[in-house]
C-alpha cells in the first residue's frame, strides 16, 4: 500500500489537498490512493479531468494528480454530478483560482 504525505490548506470554507510527495503511480496504485476503481479513474481520464500521462500500454501518474481525483470525488459525491458536469466544473474552478493569482499580483507591483 502507498502512503501519501499531504497538507490540507484551510481557505475560506475550501479544503484543497497540497500532494507533498512527487510519487508516481501506475493505474492500480493510484485508483488505491485515491480509493477508487481503476475503472472510475479511467473515466476521469476520458472526460479530461485528469490528463492522459500514459506510456504505451500502462498508464502513469503524478502526486498532483491525486488532488484533482479527490476534487472531482468530492465534486461528484456532493452535487450528484456526471464526469462532464465534474470536469467543467473543476476548469472553472482553476479559472478561477488563476484569475485570483494574477488579481493579487496585480495588487503587489
């Protein structure tokens, strides 16, 4: 079993996962880490919620990538949503996230 080191970053009611470990998975570990099928990670990779990191046959993964998964489960989980409903939500959500970046860069210069 794979152990992953996180720190949960508490911002205004949001609970985002900060992966500390720049572990790689293959497709079973990772469906374990996230506590999911592999089935159910596939379809993430489908509806592009997580990117396709495959090589050849297997498929790889990333530390961050674990964050996306439980975003998307939570996403999933609470508002009962299709992969299509989670993977526009989740695109704007980051829009979001980017646009408060450059807003408060802004405000630094």
């Amino acid at each position: 079993m794979t152990t992953i080191q996180y720190k949960e970053n508490f911002s205004q009611g949001f609970i985002p996962s900060e992966i500390m470990d720049d572990h790689q998975f293959d497709l079973s570990h990772f469906a374990e880490a996230c506590g999911q099928s592999p089935e159910w990670v596939i379809q993430l990779m489908e509806h592009g919620i997580l990117p396709n990191r495959s090589r050849n046959t297997s498929y790889h993964f990333i530390g961050e990538d674990v964050t996306r998964a439980q975003r998307a489960y939570r996403l999933q989980r609470d508002f009962d949503a299709s992969f299509s409903a989670v993977a526009m939500m989740l695109d704007l959500i980051d829009e979001v996230q980017q646009l408060r970046r450059e807003v408060k860069h802004l405000h630094f210069k």
